[in-house]
C-alpha cells in the first residue's frame, strides 16, 4: 500500500515526510483493519512531522481524522461498516483518571499517527473499542475534520464554561475553531472571532460569527470565555485581557509557542482562569457526533489526493487552508 512516512522530523521545507510502498497493516486481536476513504489534515500532524512533539515511533504513518470501510471485522463492527478513527488510541483503563472518567489524562494512553501508524495510507488499524460510528447526511470527506478537530473543539468548548447566552472568542480559525464555532452557534452563543487571516474572517462571518477581528483586536464587548486554538502563545495575554470577570480562557492545541510574561491585574485578576485542553475522552467524541447528527454542521474543505500530502502540511504551515485540508487516497 502506499503511505506517508515522517522520515525525519523537520521544517516542512526541508521534505520530512517520504512516500513510501508498505506492507497492508495486520490488525492485532481486538482490531479493525480498514481501508481509508478520507483522511483530515490536523495541526497535529504537522507537530509530528516537524519535531515540535517528540518522537514516539520512527517512520511513523500520521493522521488521526481518518474516515474509512471496515475491510476486518472486529468487536461490533460488521464488514463494510463506515467506522471513524480518532487521536486518542488506547487507555490503561485501570489507572485514577481512567477509573475517574478521564482517560485523556491517562499517563499510558496512546495515540493515532504518533505511538501507531495512522491514515496518511490507503490502509490503517484500530482497535474496535475506539472506533466511532459516524453520522449519517455526510461526505467521506466532511466526516474527516470531526474526528479530531470537531472533537476536540467540542471538548474546548465545554471546558471554557460559556453561561448560557454568552459571548465567546474564539481566536485562530482553521479546521477545529470553523466547527467549534458552529456548536457554540446552535448552543446559542455570540460567537467573536480574532484571526490574522482575511479568508478566515469570511469564512466566519459566514457561518454566523458577530464579528471578525485582527488577532490582536479587543472585543467588541468583554468575553464570558475563550477558546485559543492558534498555537501562539503570544495571543494567550490579549485573550485573557479579553475576558470578563471569572470568565476561562481554553487553550485547544496540544503544543504551543511560548507564553509572554503576564501581568496579574491585567491578565488574571478578577477570577480568571487559564486551562489547557489535553486530547479528549471517548465520550467527547460519542457526544460531539451525536450533535453533529442532530444539527448539520457546515465544514468547508480543501482536498488533496494523498499523494500530496506534503504539499497539503506545507499549505497548513503557511495558512493557506481554509477550513479543514483531507486527503483522499481513490
């Protein structure tokens, strides 16, 4: 089968990832084998396959929003059943924060496209018990971005804590904060967006955003909560400055650029709270894909054959998607 692999991490201009002829994964006991239809390009990846996480398997295949045909059955999947393969991979299932509900904290979890090969391929395993499956009314290709973007923008939203009718920011807008967005929408939020990027600004206004700003604009109006998706850690002060009165500040990425010195009263007086948003639970992405069912969402898209997967990451770096970019290996 054809896959990518990150041969060494590095910049994207320096050609990290190979394309390369694989042998068809063998699934273990417990998991599916599936051949890949779609395959979402996350912010993630590029983490992977630049260097900024460290490595945790060589030559590993990335991809962790992959859309696929169960090829071989296992658990309650049947042959030919469309099954979602997400980050999170594996818990111990035993440890205080399994046992509490919070697998994503789970210091012997696993993931998708970082600890195992993931859906840069036309082939990808998973174990049965965390594959999801998917919502009806969708494109292969629009089903993708849910996997990990919707999921853990779902899992962002809840944790900034927006009362009912609130107003929240949302600073960065690519594949996760445009479905984000979305839910906050439908859960009846005013939704304020701060990006560097005109393209990104549409897009939001569009989708029903009350305003579209500059990254470092203030809002039209304090913040009952915030949600930092650009992984710049030089926005996290203006956001903050952004916030009402005990209002949260959640920050989505798995990595970010470093944090600005802080000023108490400035920043944090007043109740404040800053939190991070670690990978997510499996009942995140039960509970996203239920809404996801019940209230279409809009995902804007930009394809590429999965022999241009390279060329898609490069285009990610430079912000020059808009929406989500998914690979399609047919």
């Amino acid at each position: 089968m054809r896959a990518w692999t990150v041969a060494r991490p590095g910049p994207v201009a320096s050609a990290p990832l190979r394309l390369r002829e694989l042998p068809q994964p063998v699934p273990a006991e417990g998991e599916l084998l599936v051949r890949v239809r779609a395959c979402g390009v996350c912010r993630t990846d590029l983490h992977v396959t630049e260097g900024d996480l460290p490595v945790h398997r060589r030559d590993v295949v990335p991809g962790h929003e992959v859309v696929g045909e169960v090829v071989r059955p296992a658990g309650d999947f049947a042959e030919g059943e469309l099954v979602g393969i997400a980050w999170l991979r594996h818990t111990c299932g035993r440890c205080r924060y399994c046992l509490a509900g919070k697998e994503n904290l789970c210091p012997y979890s696993a993931y998708t496209g970082w600890d195992a090969d993931g859906g840069y391929a036309e082939y990808a395993t998973v174990p049965a018990a965390y594959a999801y499956r998917l919502p009806d009314g969708y494109r292969d290709e629009t089903l993708a971005p849910m996997l990990c973007a919707g999921i853990i923008g779902y899992r962002a939203w809840r944790l900034a804590a927006v009362p009912p009718g609130g107003h929240l920011g949302i600073y960065g807008f690519g594949a996760s904060a445009h479905l984000t967005a979305q839910v906050a929408i439908a859960l009846g939020a005013t939704v304020h967006v701060f990006t560097r990027a005109e393209p990104a600004r549409r897009l939001a206004l569009s989708l029903g955003a009350a305003s579209a700003g500059g990254s470092f604009d203030p809002p039209p109006r304090p913040l009952d909560g915030a949600i930092l998706f650009a992984p710049a850690g030089e926005l996290v002060p203006a956001a903050l400055a952004a916030l009402d009165r005990g209002a949260t500040l959640a920050i989505a990425g798995i990595h970010l650029s470093d944090v600005p010195v802080l000023n108490y009263q400035e920043h944090l007086f007043y109740e404040r709270t800053v939190r991070s948003v670690t990978a997510n639970t499996r009942t995140d992405g039960t509970e996203f894909l239920r809404f996801a069912a019940e209230h279409p969402l809009r995902i804007t898209t930009t394809p590429y054959p999965l022999s241009r997967a390279d060329e898609a990451l490069r285009d990610l770096a430079a912000d020059r998607v808009n929406g989500a970019a998914v690979l399609l290996p047919a």
